[in-house]
C-alpha cells in the first residue's frame, strides 16, 4: 500500500480529484487544509476509508484510475491535523490486521 499527504493542495489539484472522484458528493466541495491520498487493495480501502472516517472528521473518497495492477485509491479531505490523525490511524490499524493481533 501506499500513503502521501498533500498539505495546501492547489486548486488544480483539488479539481483533478473532483474530476476523478467515483461518485456525486454528499457533502459540499470546500477548502481543505490537506488531502491524503492512499493506494491498494479495494478491500484494504474500504477498511481504511471507514477507519479515516471513524478517527477523525474527514471526507473520503474513492478515485477512478486506470490500474492494471487493479489497485484502488481513496482520497481522504479535511484540515492538516484530521487528515494525518486518520492516516496514522490506518496504517496502524492496517498493520495489525495483518498481523493477526485483531480479531
């Protein structure tokens, strides 16, 4: 899996997201303080996409690509510190699932 925060996106950034995003957004487009993108298996995003939601107040969503490696990406929106809480969240949570130490 891989994992990269954006701090300050860039409008063009933030419209090429938009662009990609899978579905109509629920809840309306606003300035973010930072986007955190994360890349895998489309059962390992639908478990990080609802851990990021449960650990801090985030949106995420799925982005459309073409993978011929079928990977997935997720893209997780809020302010600086929301957005890292949730992805130290998940790769903590990632981590121990597959260590077998959750059950």
């Amino acid at each position: 899996m891989e994992y990269r925060i954006i701090k300050s996106p860039s409008q063009g950034t933030l419209d090429i997201l938009f662009r990609r995003k899978g579905s109509a957004s629920t809840i309306p487009i606003g300035n973010y303080g930072a986007v955190g993108l994360v890349q895998g298996r489309l059962i390992d995003m639908v478990f990080a996409a609802d851990i990021a939601e449960k650990a801090a107040g985030v949106v995420v969503e799925d982005i459309k690509g073409h993978c011929p490696q079928n990977l997935i990406m997720i893209a997780i929106f809020g302010d600086t510190a929301s957005v890292e809480a949730a992805m130290k969240d998940i790769q903590y949570k990632l981590k121990e699932s597959k260590t077998g130490e959750i059950l």
